[in-house]
C-alpha cells in the first residue's frame, strides 16, 4: 500500500507525517483490496482541512474531508469517515456474495 503525505500551502513536518502514516496503516484491517492512500493536508483560515483519498482494486475510490481547528484532530476525524465508507463497502461486497462455505455446510443447524 502507497501512502502519500501532501500539502500545497504548509510545510509537512516528519511528527505529522508519522501520525498520519501510522493511521493509515490500519486502513487495511478494514478492507484489504487499498492500493493506495493520498493523504492532502491544507490549512485555510485558521482551520485544518484534511482530504483522504484511498484507491482500492476494481477502481474503487473512497473519498473523505474533514474541516477543524486542530490538525491531528482533522486527520482524526477524517480517517473516521474513511473508514465507515470502507467498513460499509466491505459489508456491501460480502452481502452480495452470498453465504459463505462454512455457512453453508452447517455452522448454524
């Protein structure tokens, strides 16, 4: 998995590009097809605006911004929403596919 560490107007410190790189590590455990994760750290009028775009397999992208005074908050909360899009995206897959094998075969009866 790619992880880029972006921001046009501010200079990317390595404490906040470690936060962030240790955040988005544990993007995977919610869905495992992530290719790569863009990570855009700006700051507009006194409040911090994260933007998180991750790229996954079967051109799926999933996008979230977040708008706060504190930046390690900002990431924070946008990382939440990210990961509610890709938690809500895996159930999705996993409806569709139908039951399981091993449910299949009996876990239930």
């Amino acid at each position: 998995m790619n992880v880029t560490v972006k921001s046009p107007h501010m200079e990317v410190t390595d404490s906040i590009r470690e936060f962030v790189e240790g955040k988005v590590a544990k993007l995977p455990k919610y869905y495992d097809m992530i290719q790569s994760v863009d990570v855009i750290l700006d700051m507009e009028a006194d409040q911090a605006v994260v933007e998180i775009v991750v790229s996954a397999k079967r051109r799926n992208t999933f996008v979230a911004t977040h708008r706060a005074e504190d930046l390690y908050a900002s990431v924070d909360q946008c990382l939440h929403k990210i990961t509610e899009q890709l938690r809500r995206h895996k159930d999705r897959v996993r409806d569709r596919q139908g039951p399981s094998h091993s449910e299949l075969s009996g876990g239930g009866l």
